[in-house]
C-alpha cells in the first residue's frame, strides 16, 4: 500500500517529539532533518522537499510550538496542515456542463498507466451519479486496446463507439460527438493512444482532439509506481496540454508515494482521483485531507463510511439491524461481513483508515486470514449456519475435514461467533433497547484469533 513505509518512519519522528514536555530548537531541527530524509526516500520531487521543509521549520520554530504545553502535537498539527496543502487545499472535481449539453473527458497518457482501464472506471462512477455516459476507443494503434475497452464497458454496463483501426482518431471522435447526440448520450469519455514514451506524434494527435473539438476535460493518467518518473510526465504533458486535472494509478501497489505528494506542487494540476486496484469500484476520488490522516496514522474515517455505504446493501443493512435488536447472530452473518469487508477494499485498507491503526496495517494482515473460515462454513449444512446452537463434537469433526482444517479452527470459529452474540446482547443492554445499527466486524485475526480492535 501507498505510503507505509513513509507514513511508519513519520510517526516515528512524531513518537519522538511527543515524548518530549518541552521543544527546543535543536529538536525541531533534528526532527525535520529525518522528515526530510523520509520524504526523499519516498521519492518526493526534491524542490518540493526542499519548499515543504522550509515552511514547516519556519511555522514550527515560532513562539507559540517551543513554548506550548503540547508542542508535539502542534508540529504534528503543523505537518499535516503543510501535507494538505502540498497536494492541492481543496478538493478537485470534473468539471461538467448542463445536463442537455455533452461534456467530454479525453484520457491521456503513457502506454500502460491504466489509462484504459481507468476511462471505464470513471464511465462507471458518473453512471451511477445520473449521466448518461459513452466510451470512446481511439487508440487505433492497438487492437487490443479497442476489446479491452469494450470488455471493461460490458462490465459497467456503458455503450463504446469504435470504428476499429482503420480511421483516424479525430475521425472516429468526430464521429461519437454526434453518436452521443443522436442518442441523448451527455458525457463522452475518449481513450486515446498512449506510448512507451512520451513523442511527437502522440502529443500531436491529442493537441489537434482539443483544438477541433470542445473537450471539457483533458486528465492525465499517471502510473504512481513510476515515482518521479509520474511527476516527470505530467510535467511534459503539462506543457503540450491544456492538462485540467491528473489520475493517479496503482497507488495500491508498492509505491513510496512520492508521485501524489508531488504532482499538484510541480505542475499545478489537481490530482482528481486515485486508482486503489483492478476492479471498478477501486477509483477513490482524492481528499488532500484525508490523504494526509492517511499519511500521519490519523486514519481516514470518512473514507471508510463512504466505502461502508456504498458496501453495504439497504435491505441486508435493515435485516443486521434486526438481528442486533434481538441479539441473533450466524454463521451466514459472518461470512456475510466478510464479504462486504472485501467490498470494501480487504483488511488491510481498512486499517489504514482507522486511527491509531498503523501498526496493525503494516502487520501481515490479508484476506487470505478468512479462507479457512469461508471454507469451514462452506462445509457446514443450510440448518448449521443458520443455527448455531445445535453445533456439536460429531458436526464440528465432519466439516473440519470438509474444509481441510483441525477441529480447533472449527472451535475458534464457534467462539468467535458466540462471541459476537455475546457482544450484540450487551450493546443492546447499554443501549436500553433503543434502535439502533451497529456495524460489526469478523474476528479471527492472527493466530489467537479474535478482535484487533
């Protein structure tokens, strides 16, 4: 995941001060000595280092951080105030036009940044939002780019215009302007050719898109695996292009970083949205803030509920309501959190967006900690998932050979479950039988098992 490792060594730093009643100068030097080094071990741009540095320093030597009760907390404070604004103060969007006029998005960028896979993804996202949206296949210089882009359109139920590989892009774009129109169709997205490297005849191509046609907007795709390589890219793009904003992609991967923290200071553009993983629903739209909390281990909780909800369907949510109320809890609740934990981007990626959860994130956390116990209920029968209380020696022994495991994983889970009943029985205590929905969570995390948090 994006930023761990630069997110683990700042908190280091962070632990350091905060151990600290009183801050001298000395402290705050040697302490942006080892932010700098983490920052360019992330492969921020070094100017943008530099600039960062220099604005903490100044803000953190004041008066009012040496001589605070918590001057600890205040540099924190301070970083992450120099975070946000480094990647962009406020939220960037997609600038769209009145519904009865088409608004255009022409993806650019180099070949294999996901540019493609991307055009689909956003195709998807203002689907759901209410546009009526049509994909554009304008990379004529490879075939397999046109099926990809057709394939990834059947998968979000978007229409795609392409006229194969034997016309000319500013043909072909032509030609879905007026597709969409006939249509009613109020967004079109373009794929366009991207190459290894950045040459004169792609940019050429996409300069003479925007000059004939009224592309609204022009983003640039960027592989944020490439580090400084990604920063480099929309630099030069930025000069041919009348560039509107940036997509990051892979920040998923094992990235430092350094590309998100970078790119908004260097060219300018907003980074609109960032590419979690493969599937559609792994395009977050990027919060400077939140990112930040991301960064320092404050979490991102916003974040997870947005993912909660957009997880989480209405009718199984009213029905886990019910549930809790009268405490009832099964195997079939269980493995139906975790399939929405997994909707939600695994375990992992939701630790990173609890606070105070960074140790765990950085753990050897996975999805593959929930096989053994999908292959467990798997093996059970309908009536022993639905109740539990009619488990025995003679069941438990038959599905731990069912789901290859020992009969003390098939315990483990027994207890975990009991559990989390035990814990929906005392909620409601509390609660004094007031409704109410409480979002529960699978255990059986580590070799102990249980909650990890």
């Amino acid at each position: 995941m994006a930023f761990e490792s630069l997110s683990v060594k700042l908190q280091n730093v962070f632990k350091g001060l905060r151990g600290k009643g009183r801050l001298s100068e000395n402290d705050v030097k040697a302490a942006m000595k080892e932010i700098k080094m983490a920052l360019l071990e992330a492969d921020v741009n070094f100017k943008v280092v530099k600039s960062f540095i220099s604005s903490v320093s100044e803000r953190a030597v004041g008066e009012d951080v040496l001589n605070s009760l918590t001057p600890g907390q205040t540099v924190i404070k301070i970083v992450n105030e120099e975070l946000i604004n480094l990647m962009g103060s406020e939220n960037a969007e997609i600038k769209f036009l009145p519904a009865n006029e088409i608004t255009s998005v022409m993806m650019c960028g180099l070949q294999g940044a996901g540019k493609t896979t991307t055009a689909a993804k956003l195709a998807a996202i203002f689907k759901n939002k209410g546009k009526k949206p049509l994909l554009v296949a304008c990379d004529v210089y490879r075939p397999a780019a046109i099926e990809q882009l057709k394939v990834n359109g059947g998968k979000v139920g978007v229409p795609v215009f392409e006229m194969g590989t034997d016309r000319k892009p500013l043909e072909i774009v032509d030609a879905a302007f007026k597709y969409a129109a006939e249509n009613k169709l109020n967004l079109v997205i373009i794929d366009t050719a991207g190459r290894l490297q950045v040459d004169e005849a792609m940019m050429n191509e996409l300069v003479e898109i925007t000059e004939r046609f009224p592309i609204t907007n022009s983003i640039l795709t960027v592989d944020a695996m490439t580090g400084q390589d990604a920063v480099n890219v929309s630099e030069t793009f930025n000069e041919k292009l009348p560039l509107t904003g940036v997509i990051l992609t892979k920040l998923d991967g094992d990235t430092r970083g350094g590309a998100a923290l970078s790119v908004k200071a260097v060219t300018g553009l907003p980074v609109l949205y960032a590419g979690m993983g493969e599937k559609v629903e792994d395009l977050e739209p990027f919060h400077p803030d939140r990112m930040a909390n991301r960064i320092l281990g404050m979490g991102d909780v916003l974040s997870l509920i947005e993912k909660a909800q957009a997880a989480v369907d209405e009718e199984k949510a009213k029905e886990m309501a019910r549930k809790f109320k009268k405490a009832e809890f099964d195997y079939n609740d269980y493995l139906e959190q975790i399939k929405q934990m997994k909707k939600m981007g695994g375990i992992k990626n939701i630790m990173g967006m609890l606070p105070g959860m960074g140790a765990l994130k950085n753990a050897e956390l996975d999805d593959d900690m929930f096989k053994p116990v999908v292959a467990i209920i798997n093996s059970m029968t309908a009536e022993e998932r639905a109740n539990p209380k009619i488990m025995n020696p003679s069941r438990k022994r038959r599905i731990a050979k069912g789901a290859g495991v020992d009969v003390a994983e098939v315990n483990r889970l027994v207890k975990q479950v009991e559990g989390q009943k035990q814990m929906m029985k005392q909620l409601k205590g509390m609660m004094g039988g007031r409704k109410g929905k409480m979002p529960m969570m699978p255990g059986g995390f580590g070799k102990k098992g249980g909650f990890p948090f």
